[in-house]
C-alpha cells in the first residue's frame, strides 16, 4: 500500500511505477503501509526548504560529496549574519555556478516517511531492486528516505 501525502503531478511515471511495484512488494513481505511525503518541487519551494534548514542539514543533504558554491553562499551569508529567507536562498540557486541540486526539481525522486515500524534495512534492499538509490535523511533531522530513481537523468533546473 502506498498513500501519497504529496501529489503526483510532475513526477515522471516511471518513477510512480517503480515506487508502487516496490511499496506492493514489501506490503507482501508483511511491511507496513508507505507513504510518499514529497515528490517534484520547484526551485522556489526547494529554497523554502533550504531555507528553514539548519547548517548541519545542508552539510549532511548537500554537501555529501564536496562543497557546492551555492551552499557555501548560503553558510557564509550566515555566518555574517545576513538573514537567507526563502528570496534570497532562491536567488542563490538561480545564479549557483554548478548545476544539479535534487532529482524532485525533475520529478525524479519522491521522499517516503520512515517510522519506527518501518524495516527500514529491508525496505532499502527492495527499492534497490527496484531501482531506486536511497538516502536515510534521519541523521540530518529529517524522517523520510529520499528514493532518486536511477534510470532517470539528473536534470539540471535553473528556474
């Protein structure tokens, strides 16, 4: 079973079969019901939400494999005490020098809920199946998992 918290609109289908074909594979397996909590968002709501992050959550979300300038903009605007609302974090994204930022500005991942009855271990493994890289954004505060579709190319969103 899966309950879609978030609309489908603009996630690409491939991604809502897979996820479904996974969701009723570990309902099968005797998992809990799934939940998909966002799917594509714009770059205006991305900057909400990197916006109302903290800096230990941009690290841990954005900066797993080096420091993107953009989110070095957005620490250094902090650290000197300019205020970074959801404007000025969006313009930062539109004029970042290096591109790619998430796979929901394309409709290419979707984040489930992770809760505490929730075989999160086996739940990896059957979206890994599926074809789905996985991100666990608990250590960064947030409870979902980040499921990217691999199939789909990163797409880079600009505006």
């Amino acid at each position: 079973m899966l309950l879609w918290e978030c609309a489908k609109d603009g996630l690409a289908p491939e991604l809502v079969r897979a996820l479904e074909d996974a969701a009723a594979e570990f309902a099968a397996a005797g998992g809990p019901g799934l939940t998909v909590t966002s799917g594509r968002r714009s770059l205006r709501r991305q900057a909400e939400l990197m916006a109302a992050m903290t800096d230990r959550q941009l690290l841990a979300l954005y900066a797993r494999h080096g420091m993107p300038d953009y989110i070095q903009t957005l620490l250094d605007r902090r650290a000197a005490g300019t205020a970074v609302d959801a404007d000025a974090t969006l313009d930062i994204l539109k004029t970042r020098r290096e591109g790619y930022i998430s796979a929901h500005l394309s409709g290419g991942a979707a984040d489930l809920a992770i809760t505490p009855d929730l075989d999160l271990s086996a739940l990896r493994a059957i979206l890994d199946r599926h074809g789905f890289d996985t991100l666990d954004e608990t250590a960064a505060g947030l409870p979902c998992l980040h499921c990217r579709l691999r199939i789909l190319p990163l797409v880079l969103v600009r505006d």
